[in-house]
C-alpha cells in the first residue's frame, strides 16, 4: 500500500503539446425514408495538433484540433475541408518496458464544408476509444502510436419532403510527435 501512494505522490503531471496525422477508410451509412439504405466508403487524410495535461505514465487530459479531406464527395458534389475538434481522457501504464501503452477514450464535433443549394456546411458527432504507445525518444519527446474507433453521426440534410440521416464509422490509425513540459 505504501509503495502505491509514494509511486502516486512522484508522478507529475505537465503539459504537453502534439502534432501528427491520419489516415483512414470511413464507412458512411445514408438512411433516406423514401429509398433502402446506402454504404460508401471514402478515404480520410488529415493532421491534427494537440495540447494536454498529466502524467506519461498514469491520466491525462487532451485537446485535439483536425482539419482533414476526404478523397471522395459523400454528402455534395464539393466536399471539401473537415474541421474537427475532440476531448479526450487518456489512463496510460508504466511497465517499466521503456514505453507506456495507454487507452483514450473520448468524444469530438466536426464540420465539413459542403456545396449544397441550401447548405454550406454539415455537423457531426463522435464518440470513440481505443488505445496506443507513448514511446520516450528523450529531450522531452515521445513518439505517439494509437489507433481508435470512431463512431460519427452527421446533422440530418433536408431532402426536400425527407430528411436523410447519416453515421459514419472508422478505425483511425494515429502517427505523431508530443513535446512535454
């Protein structure tokens, strides 16, 4: 018990800040009222930076902002920047392996720009978890290796007389760098 509560009272919390990128399938689901169901898939790049607060080894606390692009049009015949922003909470472990292999789990908002007649822009929703390593590579600096499921719900587009709604799904594979404080 001792050895716990000193192991809690040396941890130190600091601020870190991110920056790195995705890339991913998504899985989009269009349900209209008046036809069956429809799948598309469309490939998501994009980078985010971020900015926390915690311990490497035990909770952390972390803001990300995205802005991404599809390489498909999903929702007008323009779609074009995806802007993002999620809240996360991270429980990281120290093994004493050199790295420390955490979960996230969290939620975001998005909004993508599109070209509709009576539309500019569409909303989304999500919530998602996953998990990944913090490898140190010293000075200050570690290396972030993740991947999380997201599952995205999107505003409703008024169809004139149906309103189809839209979710979306995605692994998302994560690749960057943290600087700590």
């Amino acid at each position: 018990m001792v050895t716990v509560c000193l192991g809690i009272l040396q941890a130190e919390p600091t601020v870190h800040f991110g920056v790195g990128g995705i890339a991913a399938t998504e899985t989009f689901k269009v349900h209209n009222p008046l036809q069956d169901t429809q799948e598309q898939s469309a490939l998501l790049q994009g980078v985010q930076i971020k900015a926390g607060y915690g311990d490497i080894r035990a909770y952390a606390v972390e803001a990300d902002l995205g802005y991404g692009r599809y390489d498909k049009n999903i929702f007008s015949g323009k779609d074009t920047d995806y802007i993002y922003f999620d809240v996360s909470l991270i429980k990281a472990f120290d093994f004493d392996f050199g790295f420390y292999p955490f979960f996230k789990v969290g939620f975001g908002t998005g909004e993508l720009e599109i070209r509709r007649t009576l539309t500019n822009s569409i909303s989304s929703g999500s919530f998602f978890a996953g998990a990944g390593l913090y490898v140190p590579v010293g000075l200050g600096f570690d290396l972030e290796l993740s991947g999380i499921w997201r599952s995205k719900s999107w505003e409703d587009l008024d169809m004139i007389g149906a309103q189809v709604e839209s979710t979306s799904s995605l692994f998302e594979p994560y690749l960057g760098i943290n600087y700590r404080f």
